[in-house]
C-alpha cells in the first residue's frame, strides 16, 4: 500500500475503484512540434510514436457498439497524426460527442491548411493550451513566440465560431509556471476573459484550471531546482478528500497509441497500466470488466487530489 492508498483508505476503507466509463480518452503519440518545459508525457519533434490505423479501426468498434459521454482525443499534438482527420470525421459519424486537445500552434502549421475548418464542419470541441494570458510566462514555458502564435490561433477559431457559439466550444487549459497549486478557477477564468479581450480580441468557452504534476518534464525540473520534496509535501499536505468522488480516473479510460490501457493520462505518462485483473490491452478491451476496475495509485495522485481538485475537465470543486 502506497501513501495515497493509505490516506484514501480513510474515506474509501476498500480502496478507490472505477464507478462507470464516461469518457475514452485517447492518445494519438507523442509526435508534437513543442517541446513544453511542463510536459507530462515529454512531447517533441523528435518523437515517432503514433498510433496504427488499425487500433484507430478497434476504438471506432468500440463506441460504435456501446456510445460514451466523450471520446477525448489528446497526443502529442493529435492533429499532426496522419490519419487524424480520418479518425475524427469516423468518430462522428458515429454520433459519438467528440473533443480534441490542441497546443494550438499546430492549427497554424501549413500542412493542416483549414484544420480549423474541418473541426467546426464536423462540430468537434476544443481544448487549447495556454497556462497563462501573460506573454512572458506562455514563452516561458512552451518557447519563444509562442504566445503571439497562440493568440493568432485563437482569433482565426473565434472566426470560425468557436468561443462564440454554443455548439463550437473553446475551452483554455492553464497550469501554473512553478511548483505551487493554482488559483481558485472561477478568478483565474475571470482574469483570461479579460485580459485576452480587452488585449487580444480573443474570446473564449471556460478555463480549465489543472494542477502541474510531478512527472516528466516538471519533475526534472523539480529535481534541478531541489523542491521535488517540498512540492510532494504541499501536494500531500492539501489533500481534499472531497475531491475523491470526481476523480477522471474513476469515470474515464485512457488508451495510449499502442494500445495500452490506463486509468488516466497521468499514469499513462508513468507506464502504469491497468492491472488487479482488469483488461490491459485495448484488444480484450470489456467495459463491464473495466467499470468496476480497482484503480492503480501512486505519490502523484496528490496531484489530483491537492485543494480545489485536478482534472483533465479542470478543477474538481
């Protein structure tokens, strides 16, 4: 039993298991062009892995034989993927709700030429990166000119409709640049409204606020800087067991490009499969089975479970 399993075991004397599958979320590969400094799964150019058109072919199966709240669809930056645009337009042809997270940037490469086109025509949600409305601290993170890139994107969407219509929604991931929790959601999200307004001509659907987890990229940094324990302990030190009951892991499914299942993308980021005898592998992928599976743990769900709460929804409070 791990440290998280011993505080949860407080409230959840059996341990925290999955109550229903909602959402499948799946990751395209790792092939982005950034290179995010916070990056949980350590994204870049350089990386090749990227999912195989017939594992695409098994997840259409699979919602269109049982149909879910969501299919989330992350990478990397997925939209680089070379069969994306055929998986999406798949997936909703099916009827399946389908959302995609960008980094934004990518939307302007010359090789997805009226990518923000095809998204509005086959109605997908967005969900862009941009951990904060400040230049300095986009750049930062994500590399030089990033922010005014991120900001051209952003009104070529609005454009399109997205942040301005309700079936085209544009919502904002931010997280903050330094191992402390964020803000309360509702400031943070009143503060992007109008700064990227009144200074960008930018309008946007809701913030999705996330906590940065130990892992990847921001671990390393952690451990250069020597605040890896003292980031642990704040982590651990705000748990919130009110946030246990809207943890994602206990409502979604994460397949990886190769197929691999997982509880969330943050144990997919570490390698940690499902197990306790639940399906692993997306070709013996059974949601009866996998809906009351026992969720695999770690030190890093502190992460999750630290103040307001953390999602890939965003707060959890």
């Amino acid at each position: 039993m791990n440290d998280f399993d011993t505080m949860i075991s407080q409230c959840l004397p059996d341990g925290l298991y999955s109550e229903k599958i909602e959402t499948i979320q799946v990751n395209l590969g790792r092939y982005c062009n950034l290179s995010c400094r916070h990056c949980h799964l350590e994204c870049s150019p350089e990386r090749r892995e990227m999912m195989s058109r017939p594992d695409m072919q098994k997840i259409l199966k699979l919602v269109q034989e049982s149909s879910y709240r969501l299919v989330d669809v992350t990478g990397g930056a997925p939209e680089l993927h070379p069969h994306f645009r055929e998986f999406i337009a798949a997936l909703r042809d099916t009827g399946q709700s389908v959302q995609v997270r960008t980094n934004l940037i990518s939307l302007l490469e010359p090789s997805l030429a009226g990518m923000g086109a095809f998204l509005r025509d086959h109605a997908v949600a967005l969900v862009g990166s941009l951990p904060c409305y400040l230049e300095e601290n986009v750049d930062a993170q994500r590399g030089p000119g990033v922010h005014k890139k991120s900001m051209e994107a952003l009104r070529m969407l609005n454009r399109l409709g997205y942040g301005r219509h309700e079936d085209l929604p544009l919502s904002l991931i931010h997280n903050p640049g330094g191992p402390f929790l964020p803000a309360e959601q509702s400031e943070l999200e009143e503060a992007y409204r109008q700064e990227l307004r009144d200074g960008f001509d930018v309008f946007f659907t809701r913030l999705l606020v996330l906590t940065n987890m130990p892992i990847g990229r921001f671990k390393r940094s952690l451990e250069q800087s020597g605040e890896s324990a003292d980031y642990a302990s704040c982590l651990r030190d705000h748990f919130n067991p009110e946030n246990l009951a809207g943890l994602m892991c206990r409502h979604q499914v994460s397949i990886d490009w190769n197929g691999r299942l997982y509880d969330c993308d943050f144990n997919l980021a570490l390698g940690m499969p499902l197990n306790h005898s639940a399906p692993a592998q997306l070709a013996t992928y059974d949601r009866r089975l996998l809906e009351k599976r026992q969720i695999v743990t770690g030190a890093h769900c502190f992460g999750c479970t630290a103040g307001c709460g953390s999602s890939c929804a965003g707060s959890l409070q």
